[in-house]
C-alpha cells in the first residue's frame, strides 16, 4: 500500500475548467456545513408548528450530527473504494431529496427522519468532494490556494447558518432552511458531470464490513455520549453506558484494523504528522466554533433580545472577515508555513473570544460586539484553511476520501463535544449566578461569558500543540 507521504502519481487532469469545479464542490460543503447550524434559529418556531419540546428540538440537531458524525470514515472510504466523483453525486442526490422531505414535514418523526438521511446523505457527500479537490489541485502551490477556499467555506458556513436562519425563517418561515438546499443541491448535480471526468477503475476486493460497523457504532455512541450530557447531564446512566460503549467499541475497531488484510482505515494513516496534527487541532477548533455560534445566537436572543432577522444579521461582519482573510491566508501560508499561520490564527481567536465574554448583559452591539466577532472572524478564517491544508499534505489519491472523511469527522465529533461540554458550564455558571440572586439577564450572560473563555482555553491549547508537535 501507498503511504501517505508518498508523492500520487501522476494521472489525467480530472477537469479542464479546475476552478470551477472546486466552486460547484465548495458550494456543496457549504450546504453540508450550513445545515449544522442554520436550523438554530428555526427551533422555537419549528417546534410550536410541529408541536416539538425542547428535548425533541435538541434532535432536530442530534439527529442529523449522528448520521454525520458516525458515517464519515466509511463515507470517505467508500468514495476511494467506487469512486469520489460518484458516491459525491450519490451524497449530494440524497442530501437534496431528504432536504426537501424535511421542508414538507408534517409531523415531528418525519422531520427527524428526514435529519437523519441528510446527516448519511452528508457523510457520503463530504469526504468524496474534498478528494476530488485534491485531485484536481496535485500541485503544492494551486492546492493551498484551492484549500484556502474549502476552508473558508467550513467557516462560513457555520457563521452563515445564523445569518441565513435568521433570515429565511423571519422572511418565508421555517421550512425555508430547508428547501433553500433543493435548488442549490441541483446546481451541482448538473455541473459536476460535465466538469469533472468519470472515476478511473478503483480497487477491487471486500470491504472491510467489521472495521465499518465497529467504527460507525464507536463514533455513533461517542457523539450520542455527547448528545446526552448536554441534555441529561454528565452523571445520568445514559451518557456513562454510552461513553463506555464508544471506548469498548473503538478499541474493538483498533484491533480488528491491525488484523485486516484491508482495512477500513489503515492505521498507518497516522505515520503523516501533518495528517494527525491537522485532526487534533480540528477536532478542538470544532468544539469551539460549534459552541460559539450556538451560544451567540442564544445570546443575541434571550438576553439582548433581537428578532431572528437581527440576531442573523449581526453575523454579517464576522462572515465578512472570515471571507477576506480566508482568501489572503493561501498566500501567507505559501511564505510563512502553516503552521506558523496555524499559530497566530488560533491566538487571534482567542483574543477575540476572551474580549467577547467581557460583554455586559446590556450590550450594544456596535460598542460591545463588532470588535470581538471581527476578530474572531479573523481568527476562524485563518484557522480553518490552515488546518485543512495540514491535514491533506502528502495525502495520494488513494487515501484522498479517507484523509476527508478523517476530518470532517473530527470537526463532527468536536462539535458534539464542545458543545455538550462547554454548555453544561455555561449552565452550571448561570444556574450558580440565579442562585445567588443575579437577574435572568445577567445570570445568561455570566454563563456565556464561561463558554466563550473555555472556547478560548480550548484555542490556545491549540496553539500550544502545534508549537511543539514534531514534524
């Protein structure tokens, strides 16, 4: 087998218009990365349409993060094993009917069924369409340029699922979050086939079908873990059995990899440093902007009382600079290194979450909050093409799905993670600020201020990791 360090052969171009085609990708992970966050500010709404509570609302989210989360690896090496270009049409289809099926829900289990098939629909599309990008940008130069794209929309595309929620569900109501993915999702199913080539022949033999359930069931268990805490708290049986489930499971998978003539994910994948330092920044960038844009658009919310509309236009500027520095980031890398640029992003990010947490819970938002989402847009533009660049370095078409699948399963599992983890403190903290006689206002501000300081821990340790990790 190809090691991950070794130079992918050369082969046909897979497009004579490259550009493009990674905009018809791009577009794709957006709607992938979007509909993480972008139903948040539906839910109120949602829930009095379809006569939801607020533990039934919690899987509108859990629903679609465990498909996603738990089919990623598979998804990724389904895409190397029958080929990138036509499992991503397959992920994309699927995306697109359960979106529109969600749109037409009219009852609460058929809107979580429709989630979930999104979420499977996703794991498919997501790994296969960031292969395809490192097909067809070989070269270091034009890759990181290419990768400076991708990475800005996955930050994007969370800040945009605020703004866009926010929006569409104050303008055409809630079922719009959902339908806005039909007409997009058909875009690219027309334009990928004739910008990019069939898949060549691809391996031959069995799947290793084992290694798939034991990892699906290890990370389905660790991302319902997570799920649970958030909803039950961290010393109910549920969450406990399911940890221990998830740590039973994934040692299983361990073992099962090491013997396999084939296996799902040849453990040798982590040999590239980049690679592997690439998904531990990730998984921890996951936990933070998941938890940080939950949290602001509560905030935004409950405490300073904005409207959807308002709390989603408040995005703007955050979204802004994600895109500028996103897109000026692939030339500093190419000079400075990215891990030099990793760094400093990560430290911007901080700065601007720290700054954040000092808002009062009468905030203005040109004086209080401009400043700090600036910066953290700053900071999340730089991050994640930086990241994402490290992740796939070295990485040769034959492992191309499997290093996708890797990461986006990191930015998953992190995202659960952060998000049960950093808002079981946010609501300790203003549980703790009640109980002292704070006002409602100033109890969720005290909490969120916790969250967005812990988002920040969890940036700096970020940092400090890549500063010492070995080449």
């Amino acid at each position: 087998m190809t090691t991950l360090t070794q130079a992918a052969p050369r082969t046909a171009p897979r497009s004579t218009r490259r550009w493009l085609a990674l905009s018809i990708l791009a577009l794709a992970q957006f709607l992938v990365v979007l509909d993480a966050s972008i139903v948040n500010i539906a839910l109120p709404v949602l829930g009095r349409r379809l006569g939801m509570d607020t533990l039934a609302l919690a899987w509108v989210i859990t629903a679609y993060v465990l498909a996603f989360g738990g089919l990623l690896l598979l998804g990724g090496r389904l895409a190397d094993r029958y080929g990138h270009r036509r499992v991503f049409l397959i992920g994309t289809a699927g995306f697109v009917a359960a979106s529109a099926l969600a749109g037409l829900s009219i009852s609460s289990e058929m809107l979580l069924a429709a989630r979930a098939l999104q979420g499977v629909s996703a794991a498919l599309l997501a790994p296969a369409a960031l292969a395809l990008l490192t097909q067809l940008f070989p070269d270091g130069a034009e890759r990181t340029k290419a990768l400076g794209v991708w990475g800005a929309v996955a930050g994007i595309g969370s800040a945009a699922g605020v703004l866009l929620g926010g929006v569409l569900t104050a303008t055409l109501g809630w079922q719009s979050v959902f339908f806005v993915n039909v007409p997009v999702g058909a875009i690219v199913l027309i334009a990928i086939p004739l910008l990019i080539t069939r898949d060549g022949i691809r391996a031959q033999g069995r799947l290793d079908a084992v290694g798939a359930i034991t990892v699906t069931a290890a990370l389905v268990a660790l991302v319902g873990a997570f799920s649970a805490v958030e909803q039950l708290g961290f010393l109910h049986p549920l969450p406990l059995v399911l940890f221990v489930a998830a740590i039973a499971l994934g040692i299983a998978f361990v073992v099962i990899e090491r013997r396999s003539p084939a296996p799902l994910m040849p453990l040798s994948v982590f040999r590239n440093r980049n690679l592997a330092l690439g998904n531990v920044v990730m998984l921890l960038g996951g936990a933070a902007m998941v938890a940080l844009f939950f949290a602001l658009s509560v905030f935004m919310q409950a405490v300073l009382g904005y409207d959807a509309l308002a709390a989603g236009l408040t995005q703007l500027p955050l979204a802004g600079a994600l895109v500028l520095v996103a897109g000026a980031v692939p030339s500093v890398i190419a000079r400075l290194g990215s891990r030099p640029v990793l760094i400093g992003s990560l430290l911007v990010l901080a700065g601007g979450l720290i700054w954040l947490a000092l808002a009062p819970s009468d905030a203005v938002f040109l004086i209080h909050l401009l400043g700090p989402t600036l910066l953290i847009g700053v900071g999340l533009g730089g991050a994640f093409v930086a990241t994402t660049q490290l992740a796939v370095e070295g990485v040769d078409g034959g492992e191309a799905g499997l290093a996708g699948g890797l990461i986006n399963t990191s930015q998953q599992i992190g995202g659960a993670v952060g998000l049960a983890v950093l808002g079981t403190i946010a609501g300790l903290r203003t549980a703790a600020l009640e109980a002292g006689g704070a006002s409602t206002a100033d109890a969720l501000t005290g909490g969120f201020a916790w969250l967005f300081v812990g988002a920040a821990v969890l940036a700096v340790v970020g940092a400090g990791i890549v500063a010492i990790w070995r080449r």
